[in-house]
C-alpha cells in the first residue's frame, strides 16, 4: 500500500489558484525530491498533505484512508510529520521540550526513550545543550532540532519543506547526512521541497517539478538529464519548439 | 510595612487577573474584554437573583470546602461556554473582529446581570470574619490580605509547575507560541484551548471570591477595574510571557500603592492619571514589554 | 458622495414623520456617524485599534461648552477657568473651530508619543490615554465641575446641524483616503516593511491620520455636548468606546462605508428593540420585552453578526455609484 497519493489536488488561496490538478504517489521507503522556481506551488503540495491548507478540489490518501475530513492533529497522529519552510521552532521551550511534544500520541513510553536516546546519538549537538531554549540555537542546530522532532513523533512519512532555506553549506551537507542516515536505518519515506536537484542525484531519489501549479517533469533523479530539468525549470518546451527567435518577444504565463 | 502587605496583596489580584487574560491572549491572540463579566458572574452565583439589597446566599449558603471548588467550576463552566459558543467560531477572524466580539459578550453577560440582579449594589458578607486584623511584624494586617497574597502564590506556583513539568503544560506553551506547528506535532487543539479557557475562567472565580470578601459588596461592575489592570498588565508585561503579566501585576499593584502613599494629599484623586501616563512611559520605553520571550520579535 | 445622499434621505424621512423624538434619535445617530467616521479615519487605515478617541470627544464636548456658557453660570460653577475664559461666551460656530483645533493640538502632543508604538502597544497606550483624560475630567473639579454634571449648554445641534456636520465628517473621511496620505498608511498597515522600503514614513502617517480623526471625533464632542445641553465625564468612557468601536467593526472597519453603515445599522437596532421594549402592537395583542433585554438582545446581535461576517457587513468594501449599476 503505497503511503501517499494525490489525485487531481487543486488549492486556491482566495483567488490564486496554487495548484491545478497535481497528481503524484509515494512508495514505501522513497525519497522524493519536489522542487521548482517560486510560487509552483511545492510548499502548497505539503501543506495540503498536512491539511494545513484546504484542497479546493481532488483527493489526498494517506496510508489508504481518504484524509478528507482530518485536521492538522490526526495526520500527525496517523503517521506524517511534516517540518515547515522556516524552521518553527518553539524558541520558548527547551531543546528537550521540543522532542518531547511531538511524542504524546505514542502509547510506548519505552520505544519513546529509545528514540530520544538514538536521535541524541544522531544529533550530539542537540544532545549537549538539551536544556537549552530552543530560540537560542543557530540556523543549522535549529533545523536539525525540528527534524528531530518531526522522527520523534514516531512518523513513517517525514515532510520537509526547504531544509536549506537560509544555511551555510556545510551545514546544510551535515543536516543532510544525518537525514540520509536516519532514513537508511528506519526505513523512512521522505517527501522533501528542495530548490537544489543535486542533491536528489546524490541522495537517489525521484524528482518531482512543479511550475505553475502543475507537475511539468517527473523521474529518477540520475536518469534526468540537466538540460531537460533546465528547460522544465525555467519554461522551456522540451524538445526546443518554443525557442524565442531573434527580435521577438514573448511573455510567459 | 503596611504598605508592603497591601502592595502584594493588591499586586496578587492582578497578576491573577492577568494570568487569566494572558493564558486566553497566548493561545488564541484574543484579549478576552469577557473576563470582567465572568469575575461578577460568579460573585453573583453566590446569590438568590433579586432586586433587593440585601443579598440572599443561594450557592453562598454551602459549606466553605463545597463553595469554593463550586464557585471555580461556575467560572470555568462559563468561561468554557463561551469559548464554545463564540470563539470557536472566531478563530480565523481578524483580531478587532474578536476583541469586539468579546466586548459584546462581556456586554451582554453583565446585561443579563442587570435583569436578574438589577443594578443596585448589594451586601455579602462571604467570609467577613476574615478581615480582623492580624499583628505581624509590628503592623496590623487584616488577614484577608494575607490570604489574598497566599492564595495568589499558591496559584502561581501551582500554574507554573503544570506548565513546566506536565505534559499538558508543554502543549499548552508550544500552543501559545506557534498554534499551528503544535498542531503538526500532533496537539489536540480544541483541547488545549478548552482548557486554558477553563483555568482562565477558575482564575476569574478566585478573584470574583477575593473581591466579595474584601469588599462585602455584590455590584455587576465588579470585574471591569481589574480586567481593565490585567489587560494592561499583560501588555506592559510582554505578549507571549505568561511570567511577564505576572511580574507586571505585582509591579502595577505596587505603583499603584506606591502612587498613594507619595503623591501629595492634593494630587492623590489624580492617582490613576499617574498610574496610567507611566504606563504609556513604558510602553514608549520598551514596546514589546518587560519580559517579552525571544521569539516575540519577528525576522523579516 | 453617495452616502452623503443616502444620508440625507434618512434625514429628511426622519423629519416628516414630525416626530420630536424621531428627529432627536436621528440626530444623535448622525453625531455618532462624525465619531465612528472619526474613528475610521485612524483606525480604518492604520489598523491599529484606538480606545482613546472618546477621550478627545470628551476634551471637544468640554471646550465648546467652556466658550459658550453664558458667563454667569460659568463663574459660578467652573470657576477655576482662565479669567478671558470666564469673562466672555462666543457663539457656537467659532467655538466648535476652535474646540476642534484644541482638540487636534492635544492630539499632535499625545501622538508624538504614541505614535511611535505599534499593534497593541499602541491600543494599550490609547487606552490610558482615555483613563487619563477621564480621571483629569472626572477629578478637576474647578474646571470641569467633576462628576456632577455641567449644565446649562446651549442646544443648537439638532437634526440639520448634526447632518451637515455628519456630511462634512465624510468629505473629510473621502479626502484623506483618496489622498496620497491615506494611501501611504493603508500600505503601512497591510505591510509595514514594504511600505516603509517605499519610503514611506510611518510615524508621519499615523500621526496626520491621528490628529485628524481628532479633530473629527472633538467636532462629534462638541455636537455632542450641544445636543444633550449637559456634560458628565462619564460619557466619555467605557460604554460609549465600546459602542463606537462596535459600530465601527460590525460595519466594517476598514472601509468609510462600514463606518457609516455600521452606525446605521447598530442604531436601527437599538431604537428597534428600544420600541419593542416599550411594546409593539400586533394586531389585538401587545408584545414587549422585559426592561433591560434590550442591551442583552444588542449584545447578542452584534456577537451574531460578527460570527456570520467577521469582516464586517461592508468587509471592506466602499459603496460606490459604479458597483450599483
């Protein structure tokens, strides 16, 4: 039973309608790598998912149930964590709080400490300053800490919505590796918003484009070549047909 | 030392007062203009409605240990009720939407009041024998202010330990801070929220038994001048700190004493006037408040 | 304009039904519209929420009344005025000017002040603005002979007077929100660090828009005290902030026509249910409410109507000739 699929999703917020139609699946154990200029729509995608924001057409699926009527809570409690564009974290509670919060609907005290004990492991630098307030933490430590937070709810589908955004990029490599680690070893499903593909290449994951709203490239991330991403990136045809020729002008919808 | 005991006394009714107004602000961004009218409904579920002016006890009657925790399950009753039936479905609307709304319920609850009780204040005596005078430290203290101050750190340490040391209490700070990110972390939303509407309404009780034992005196007004400190308090404290309000009750309590005692005997009617320009002083000073938590200021 | 007109229509159905007390009730709706109109022209475009503004009504209702009493009540009653005060009582036009222009030069001075603070900071701060000015008032007892009342102020604000002002109150209104000014504020209010990368200078524009709802909500003040001939601090508080904020936020607080439909509506409902309290005649039977449901029914209409439109009836929106045809 594949974790995740989305038929012919469209959100609108108001007026602007930030999806059209989007289909998409994830398979048990992927990772797949969203990505595309600003404004397609990718953080939409997830929010949708995580029914922070209403579909206004189409049908989500999440681990066979029909996630309609959910709210925010129950996808949490059904088994998706998803980390939001900008970090959240709860700069008022303490490193130790914040793993703690997302671990209240998990009945097994036991397998809860377990956890925390391999995600302190996964992430020494959490580990050391566990009592520290939260807001107080750099860029890179604050982005791993709501990673850590989003496994310690225990979720079988991490979302996660631009880890980079804003990191340097030796920072943002180790946030990664310990990703990559962490979903080897528990066999996570991951669904992540990147603008970079390399590191889709590098991770092994499928791609998914969006631009506009709608998915206008889609595959394994190594078999893509550069110049079709290029051209789907930016809203080029792919085969060349709509070159501009010289002397023209055109707009781009 | 008389002026100490009154500083804290009056400080503990605020910070109450703002706690209660804080813990309903932290979690939904509404300033509750209710709570005033939930202070003196639950002084008046302590009598028979009428238009006498001698009041009749109606829940006033029960013995003290079923009185109390009545009286704060009427607060928090009511203040749960309200959420149910008006905020609920005020949560995406914009803060001045809330605020009105809450003012008019406010409005309507001290309205319904007014029918049963008319607007004569009447006499309670709830617990008068708590006002004689206790020796303490070379000043005659009534013991009621003792209580008061007794009563307010007890509540305090007794919030403070449910929001650090129990899970509930994390839920209920991370819901503060970021509702929706604790909702992804899979925190029951409405629960939460009933429930700091619950504690804020327990708050308004104690308060609402406080003020009738000090003053003897059942009017529907009661509520409005420390509703009016507490929104204050809570402001000048630092929006999204719950310590703040607190520290910021105390303070204002003790300026207000403060104020009493130095202000030359002419200028004393204008006390509230001081009162009130040095709290424009520290907002201009520091606009987020005094103990505003770190993440208050947003990055661009 | 077309509110003007619609305005105008209430009036005149107001004065031919010949009712004294029609036309009373009416011209009090209209010194409320200058209030609330007042209101919008700061709050509306800023978006911050002032508890102040009946505060300035308060500084308009008194000053007025301090030029214009006759001269030997005032020696009698205030005498702790200024002597060129007590020797002298000028007639109502000037005198509603310069009540005004006070009111705008107290209103320059507070603002400095506060407007250098934002979103509630700023709400709070004007809250204790109106405590200010009700404590001073309520306290001062030479001048503004405290909690009694001051009487003996000449009427002359009725149902034309209080709608040519409540017409002029909405020119006022009209032009400063098509003005460049407005304009500057409501992108402030919308989002402060675009605007402000616009070179949009914040304090400026809070504090014109502050100062000129002034002046408008101390002309409502001045109607005001010459239309009920008698003034009490009281007036000026709780009851009336809340009054004017609600009517202001149920018609919707960001557009000049929620003002004005918002006093509309508010105030048909309370004449509404002030009649059915007195008793409505259905045929044989006389229906009416018990005395004091009537606030009780206002309060849950407006916490209805809030539920049902959060926006406001108007939710932003202006009325306009075009979007009528």
């Amino acid at each position: 039973m594949s974790p995740l699929e989305v038929h012919d999703l469209s959100v609108s917020y108001g007026r602007l309608i930030a999806l059209r139609e989007v289909s998409m699946s994830l398979a048990e154990g992927e990772t797949l790598f969203v990505t595309g200029p600003n404004g397609a729509g990718k953080s939409t995608l997830l929010k949708a998912v995580a029914r922070i924001a209403s579909p206004s057409r189409g049908r989500i699926v999440f681990c066979g149930e029909d996630t309609k009527d959910y709210t925010p809570e129950q996808m949490a409690r059904a088994g998706f964590s998803m980390v939001p564009e900008g970090r959240h974290v709860l700069g008022s509670l303490s490193i130790e709080e914040n793993l703690r919060l997302g671990t209240g609907m998990r009945q097994d005290r036991d397998a809860v400490a377990r956890d925390l004990e391999e995600i302190y492991q996964a992430f020494p630098v959490l580990c050391e300053r566990r009592s520290t307030t939260a807001a107080l933490l750099s860029g890179g430590q604050q982005q791993m800490l709501v990673i850590a937070r989003a496994l310690m709810t225990g979720a079988r589908v991490l979302a996660i919505d631009e880890p980079s955004l804003g990191l340097a990029p030796k920072i943002i490599d180790q946030v990664f590796e310990i990703l990559m680690r962490l979903r080897d070893s528990r066999g996570l499903t991951l669904l992540i918003v990147e603008q970079s593909s390399t590191r889709a290449v590098i991770a092994g994951g499928r791609m998914l484009l969006l631009r506009g709203g709608r998915v206008v490239l889609e595959g394994m991330a190594r078999e893509l070549d550069a110049e079709s991403l290029r051209r789907a990136y930016f809203g080029f045809e792919a085969d060349g047909s709509d070159r501009v020729q010289p002397g023209e002008i055109r707009c781009n919808t | 030392m008389q002026y100490l005991v009154d500083a804290l006394s009056l400080g503990s009714l605020y910070a109450l007062g703002a706690l209660g107004i804080a813990l309903i602000f932290g979690v939904m961004r509404l300033v509750n203009f209710a709570h005033g009218s939930i202070i003196a409904c639950c002084v008046f579920s302590l009598i028979v409605p009428s238009v006498e002016a001698q009041a009749q006890l109606l829940a006033g009657r029960l013995p003290d240990w079923v009185l109390v925790p009545a009286v704060l399950a009427v607060g928090a009753g009511l203040s749960v009720v309200s959420e149910f039936v008006v905020f609920r479905r005020l949560r995406q609307a914009n803060p001045a939407t809330m605020m009105i709304a809450s003012f008019a319920l406010g409005f309507t609850i001290q309205n319904v009041l007014l029918l049963l009780y008319s607007s004569r204040p009447k006499s309670l005596d709830l617990w008068s024998q708590l006002g004689q005078s206790v020796e303490l430290w070379g000043a005659r203290i009534p013991f009621l202010q003792l209580i008061t101050i007794g009563v307010g750190l007890l509540t305090l340490s007794a919030l403070s330990f449910l929001l650090k040391h129990t899970r509930v209490g994390i839920e209920m700070r991370a819901a503060a801070e970021d509702f929706t990110m604790a909702r992804m972390l899979g925190v029951r939303a409405n629960a939460v929220i009933t429930l700091t509407f619950a504690i804020s309404g327990a708050l308004a009780a104690a308060i609402a038994l406080l003020l009738v034992s000090q003053t003897g005196v059942a009017d529907i007004r009661m509520g409005l001048p420390i509703m009016l400190v507490a929104f204050i308090a809570t402001v000048i404290g630092g929006l999204g700190s719950l310590a703040g309000s607190v520290a910021a009750g105390f303070l204002l309590g003790a300026v207000t004493v403060l104020l009493q005692v130095v202000l030359p005997l002419d200028a004393r009617t204008f006390r509230d006037a001081f009162l009130y320009l040095g709290v424009i002083a520290v907002l201009v000073w520091r606009p987020q408040g005094l103990l505003a938590s770190p993440t208050t200021v947003s990055r661009i | 304009m077309l509110l003007s007109l619609l305005l105008l229509a209430v009036a005149v159905a107001a004065a031919l039904t010949g009712s004294e007390a029609v036309e009373r009730t009416a011209s009090e709706m209209f010194i409320r519209m200058v209030l609330v109109i007042g209101l919008y022209i700061f709050v509306g475009n800023s978006g911050v929420m002032s508890f102040g503004h009946v505060g300035f009504m308060c500084i308009g209702a008194y000053a007025s009344a301090w030029q214009t009493l006759p001269v030997a009540m005032k020696q009698l009653v205030l005498p702790g005025l200024p002597q060129w005060l007590l020797d002298s009582s000028i007639s109502p036009l000037p005198a509603a000017i310069f009540s005004a222009l006070l009111v705008a030069v107290v209103a320059l001075i507070s603002g400095l002040v506060l407007m250098r603070l934002s979103g509630i900071a700023a709400s709070i701060a004007t809250f204790a603005f109106l405590a200010v000015v009700n404590v001073v008032y309520s306290n001062w007892d030479s001048v503004s002979a405290g909690t009694s009342s001051v009487v003996g102020i000449p009427v002359y604000a009725n149902l034309w007077v209080t709608i040519a002002w409540a017409i002029v109150a909405i020119a006022i209104a009209f032009f400063y929100s098509v003005s460049r000014y407005g304009l500057a504020l409501r992108a402030v209010r919308e989002d402060p660090v675009a605007a402000q990368a616009c070179g949009v200078w914040v304090y400026r524009e809070r504090l014109v828009a502050y100062v000129l709802s002034a002046f408008v909500v101390g002309l409502a003040g001045v109607l005001y005290a010459h239309f009920l001939g008698v003034l009490n601090p009281d007036a000026f508080y709780l009851d009336n902030t809340f009054l004017a904020l609600a009517m202001l936020v149920v018609g919707g607080v960001s557009s000049l026509s929620g003002a004005v439909v918002g006093v509309l509506s508010l105030s048909l409902l309370i004449e509404l249910l002030v009649r059915m309290e007195d008793g409505v005649r259905f045929g044989e039977t006389m229906l009416s409410l018990p005395g004091g449901a009537q606030e009780v029914l206002l309060g849950v209409a407006m916490i209805l109507m809030l539920i049902f439109r959060p926006g406001g009836l108007m939710a932003g929106r202006e009325i306009v000739w075009r979007k009528l045809f």
